[in-house]
C-alpha cells in the first residue's frame, strides 16, 4: 500500500489553464479558467491560489503531475518548464502524462480516443484491459471503428470520466516516478521560418 499523497496536477496544453489538488483524504480540489493566451501569467498564481483554498504551502506537496501534450506547443512547454522548476525547487519527483490518457481515465476499456488536431486531423490512441498502443496522427476520415470511444475527434464519444488536471493528478499519484517530465509532440510546430534575411555576421 503506498502512503497517502499531496498531489499538484496542472495542465496548459489547451485553451485553457487547468489545476487540481489531490489530497490524502481522497478529496480534490479543481480549477479551470479558459484562455486563448496569457497562460504563461497565470499558471503560477492559479496553483498558489489551489494550495491557498486547501490551507496548504508548496512545502505540504509529494509530487506534480503534469499535461505533457500533444496540443498548444508553447502551452505545453510552459507546464513542463514549470513541473520541473517545482520539482527542483521542492525535492519532490515530478511526473509527465499524456493529454490523452488523461482525457482516457477511467473510462471503459477497449477505448479509442481521438482528439481534435485540427487540418482534418486527430490525435489517436487505442487502450485495453492490456495498456495502450503507441499514440499517433491520422486523418479524421480515417478512424477505425470502436467499441468505446472518447475525446473531441467523436461527436457522440463518451465525457471524460475527471476534468483534465484531476486525471493527471491521479495517474502521477500511482506512478512510478521516473525521468523528468518532457513535452509529447505529434505534429511539427506552426512556426513559419522569418521572412527577413538572417543578419551577416562581419569577419
């Protein structure tokens, strides 16, 4: 049995920023506020604010949990920048989950989740009893049928069984602790290369 955690679940790998606090007692606290931008301000503050509604200091923490993606590219680098800086500064292991088993937990098995990817696309990934096979990036046209099946790539999947931050919460509490968080890409990032020449760099 293994003892009791205080765990910090957050994820920015959408529009949004999304918290939760997993305390011994079995009790959660969850935050969402949605937001296009200013994730980068808000994040740190939202998460004192979660700890300050518990009565607790970062101190009181045992693990992070964090949304490693696929998503927001710069969402997703800033919750992971952040897990780690935390864990450091903490001594306290932090631990990475997948947008997509989080968006899973809990929900009945055989599942295929699909998120929304944008470009016709979607995010994939296909769990059983078993585990889960390897994530990817298909065409929407091109899902394969399902027993179950969740996430916002299906206009008639199931909900999500936890708000976001709760399932992350919940997978870092039973998780091994092991290599430090980094952020989960599909899909090459958006970034358009400049359209001015670079600066010559004099002999």
């Amino acid at each position: 049995m293994l003892p009791p955690e205080t765990v910090l679940g957050f994820d920015t790998s959408a529009a949004h920023c999304a918290a939760a606090l997993l305390l011994p007692d079995g009790s959660v606290l969850n935050r969402l506020e949605a937001m296009e931008k200013g994730q980068a301000e808000r994040l740190l503050p939202l998460l004192e604010d979660l700890l300050a509604d518990a009565g607790l200091h970062w101190r009181d923490l045992t693990r992070i949990g964090v949304g490693t993606g696929p998503g927001n590219f710069t969402g997703v680098r800033l919750s992971v920048a952040a897990a780690r800086g935390l864990a450091l500064g903490l001594n306290i292991p932090a631990i990475g989950v997948t947008r997509l088993e989080a968006l899973a937990h809990g929900l009945p098995r055989p599942l295929l989740l699909a998120e929304d990817a944008r470009r016709g696309e979607v995010y994939v990934q296909g769990f059983d009893l078993n585990g889960y096979e390897a994530a990817r990036l298909m065409a929407l046209a091109d899902l394969p049928p399902a027993p179950h099946r969740s996430g916002s790539g299906f206009a008639d999947g199931l909900a999500p069984a936890y708000p976001i931050a709760e399932a992350i919460a919940r997978i870092a509490a039973a998780r091994a602790p092991g290599a430090a968080p980094a952020p989960f890409y599909l899909r090459s990032a958006d970034a358009a290369p400049p359209a001015d020449p670079p600066p010559v760099i004099l002999p």
